[in-house]
C-alpha cells in the first residue's frame, strides 16, 4: 500500500506539472496536507494570496487529482492560510526571503506578471478592446479615460486589465499602479472605517497613476460603497489619473446610482465577445507554450471544440487533459484527452432550462429577488428583468405564449410584448450582452 507521504508527494509532482513552475512555487510549494477524512481535505497553504489564486483557477484540478490519487470520488477540498508555513523551512533561506517580500508586496499593486498583451492572444472578439487597452498604457490618462472593459465571465477582463498595469509598469517603473478587485476596495473601506482610518483609505486610492478596479458589478446593492467609490473616481479623473475598469455588462445595465454608472461610459467602453475556434485553439497553443509542452494540432482541436465559449474553462481543460497524462505517465493524445474530459464538459444537448430556472437565474444576474420578477412593480429595476426573462424562456423553452403567460402570471399579450420589446433591442450591444450571459449562466447558446 502506498503511505500517506508518498500520496502527498505524488499530488505535489502532478500539480507542479499542471500549473507550471512558478505558478506552483509560489503557490503549492511549501503547502501540507491537514488532514484527509469524512469525505474532505484540508490543505494548508502558505498566504491569502496562494489561496486566492488556487481558489480562482486551480480548485478543480486540485480536487480531481486528490480524488484520483487518495482514491475517493466526490472528496471535498478546502484551503486554510498558515503564514507560518514559509518560515519553517531553514533549507530554503534564500527562497524564504524571496516569497516574503513578494508577499509583502502584493498589497500595493498585485499584479500578476503573467499576465501581459505578449501572452494574450488577439482574435475578432478581442480586438477592439486589446487595442484600448494597448493605448492606454501607452499614455495613461489621456486617451481614453475611464477604460470600462466589458464582456462575459472568463473572457479575458482581468488579464487584459492587469497587461494594461504592467505595461504601464514596464514603460515606468516609478508609475503608482494599483489593481483591485471591487470586493477588495469594498472591505478595504469597511475595514478603513471600522478603524476610523478612512482619511489614509482615501489617500491610498487618490494618489494613484493608474487605478484598475475589477468587477465591478458588484457594486450593485452597495449605496455606501459607490458613495465613495463615486468621490474616488472623481478626484482621480479630475487630475486626469487613468482609470480602468472591467465588468460583466455595460453600466447602464447596473443598477447603481445613475451619476455613478453615466460617468462609467463617459470615456471609452469595449467590449470582449466570446472567441472562435480559432482563437481558442491559439489561446490553448499559447497556454501550452508557457508551460514549456507542445501538443499534437488534433489534440487542441478537440479541447477548442469541446469548450465553446469560456475562456477559464478552456484552460481548465487543458489542466485536466496534462494532469491526466503525468497521472497516467501517457503522451497526450485525442484518446486521452477524450477520457480526462469525459463526463466533465457534456457532449450532445444539455437538459433545456425551466421557466422557473430562467427567472431565477435573471433575478440572481440582476440582483433582485424572483419574487420581485413576478410581481406587479413597474420600475425598470424589475420591469426590465421580467421582459428579459420572459424573452428567454420564450427563446429557450418554446413554450407557447398562452403557456408562459401561466407561468408569469400574467396576460399572454403581457409576454408577447416584452417577447418583441427584447427582440427588437438585441440589436443594442448592453441588452445583447445582457442576455447572452444569462443564456451562458444558463448554459444553453
Ligand atoms: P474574466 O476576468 O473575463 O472573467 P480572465 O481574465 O480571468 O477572465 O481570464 C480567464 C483565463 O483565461 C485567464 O487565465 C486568462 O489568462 C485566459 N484568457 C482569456 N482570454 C485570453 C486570451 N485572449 N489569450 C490568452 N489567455 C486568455
Ligand atoms: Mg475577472
């Protein structure tokens, strides 16, 4: 039987494999297994930071590979943060000073080195807002001030966001870039105040060059945040400061205060689309590049097919499909990849979506309650998430329109209107974008 040790030791070989050196040195090196049981292991990791990382990309294949090695389908993983794992390793002095000062670094810009306009691949759905961003860490604060990148979950916001810092960082070393998530600013704020800090948090974000604040959608629902948020945004704007921004729709499609959500659009927005086969199989040739491994055409073929739209997804995959052969010790093939991928990403049609699972998801993507869909109000704030929904389910389920009327407890010539309302509007890049990421949340196209 092998022993616990060798089991740990043999995760660490595969996951080293799947996220690449520096990626794995920074974030898994130095990690321990707490304990494995009842169905759940607990990692301990050595920062928030590695934890966050391997949070947002790599927990599905850390799971995968645990479950294969540990032998026990449907194991659970969490990740607990124990600074002191860096310390205790006195046969790494060096390295150890290494990992805390980029540790302590983080804070102030935490950019992600790896991502940059060299290692982002440029297609038809991209184009448009490379060049934005191209511009704009060229002279920062004068072409397009704010930059609102928009487009889908895992499209390539943030990466093209943080190539903008470093860009900007790699032109002048001394620029003040700042990124952060809306979350961040969000806590950092509440944080600040608890503490009777706010002048410090207030200074911290209006003294910055260039200011990249991610996601922000969730905004929404946050009146204190935007306040501040709003007051932030004017002074750096004022002193003509670069601002950029991502989020998943366009502003007039939030519902936050209007002042705040006009002065999003006041500079330039650009939108990212989801890339074709084409593209996609460039970002997976790049991907695999960067890790140092070459794979056979038919081999990113299949994956590229197999993953329509989703760009983190699409990495993913391929994770999956590498970890799979070290795991193995097999070359890649189509074969292989075909059985890592197997009952992960559905082949053939999905089960079609309910009314009910279509109201839900509307109401969670804007932010409100399915009851407030299904009610009489008529403010656009729900008004309009009821024409969106009922166009969906129009869409998606074929459901007649006297049928749907039942379902939305309405008039059938109530749906029939939002139905044309909708439709004649997609031509609107805010509403198409809308609806297609719903239609993705949904997972129907
Ligand atoms: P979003 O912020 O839109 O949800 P991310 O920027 O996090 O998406 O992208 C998800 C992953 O896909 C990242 O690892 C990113 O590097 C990768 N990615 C997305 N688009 C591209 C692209 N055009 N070229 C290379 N990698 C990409
Ligand atoms: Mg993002």
């Amino acid at each position: 039987m092998k022993s616990k040790e060798d089991s740990w030791e043999r995760f660490l070989q595969v996951m080293e494999d799947a996220l690449g050196k520096p990626t794995f040195e920074t974030c898994l090196k130095f990690s321990i297994l707490k304990k494995i049981n009842n169905g759940k292991a607990v990692i301990q990791v050595s920062s928030a930071f590695a934890k966050e990382r391997l949070e947002t990309k790599y927990v599905g294949i850390m799971k995968d590979t645990l479950q294969k090695i540990y032998d026990s389908p449907g194991l659970d993983l969490a990740l607990e943060v124990d600074e002191n794992l860096l310390p205790t390793r006195p046969d790494l002095p060096e390295q150890m000073e290494f990992y805390k000062q980029e540790q302590d670094d983080i804070p102030e810009n935490s950019l992600d080195p790896r991502y940059t306009l060299e290692s982002f691949v440029v297609g038809n759905s991209n184009q448009f807002a490379t060049g934005a961003a191209l511009a704009v860490s060229r002279s920062p604060g004068k072409v397009y001030n704010p930059l609102l990148i928009f487009g889908g979950v895992g499209l390539g916001k943030t990466h093209l966001m943080q190539a903008i810092g470093n860009n900007v960082l790699a032109r002048k070393k001394k620029a003040r870039v700042v990124y952060l998530s809306t979350e961040r600013f969000i806590n950092e704020m509440i944080d600040a105040m608890a503490k009777k800090k706010i002048e410090k948090f207030r200074k911290k974000y209006r003294t910055v060059d260039v200011l990249l604040v991610d996601d922000i959608q969730f905004l929404v629902n946050k009146e204190f945040t935007q306040e501040e948020f709003f007051h932030t945004f004017n002074e750096l704007y004022g002193a003509n400061k670069q601002i950029v921004m991502t989020c998943d729709r366009l502003p007039r499609e939030l519902f936050i205060d209007k002042r705040l959500s006009s002065r999003f659009e006041w500079g330039l927005t650009a939108d990212i689309q989801e890339p074709d086969l084409e593209t996609r199989e460039a970002i997976l040739r790049k991907k695999a590049e960067q890790k140092g491994i070459s794979l056979p055409n038919s081999v990113i073929h299949y994956i590229a097919e197999r993953v329509p739209s989703n760009v983190r997804e699409l990495e993913g995959a391929l994770l999956r499909v590498l970890a799979f052969g070290t795991f193995r010790r097999q070359p890649v093939n189509t074969e292989l990849a075909q059985e890592a991928l197997k009952g992960i990403i559905p082949e053939g049609r999905e089960q079609i979506p309910t009314v009910e699972k279509i109201i839900e998801k509307v109401a969670s993507y804007f932010d409100i309650k399915t009851e407030e869909i299904m009610s009489d109000r008529r403010d656009r704030r729900f008004a309009y998430p009821r024409q969106i929904a009922m166009f969906l389910s129009r869409e998606i389920t074929n459901l007649s329109y006297p049928d749907l009327a039942k379902k939305f407890r309405r008039d059938h010539t109530t749906v029939l209107h939002a139905y044309e309302k909708i439709s004649t509007n997609l031509h609107d890049i805010s509403v198409r974008n809308s609806v297609d990421n719903i239609r993705s949340a949904l997972k129907v196209s």
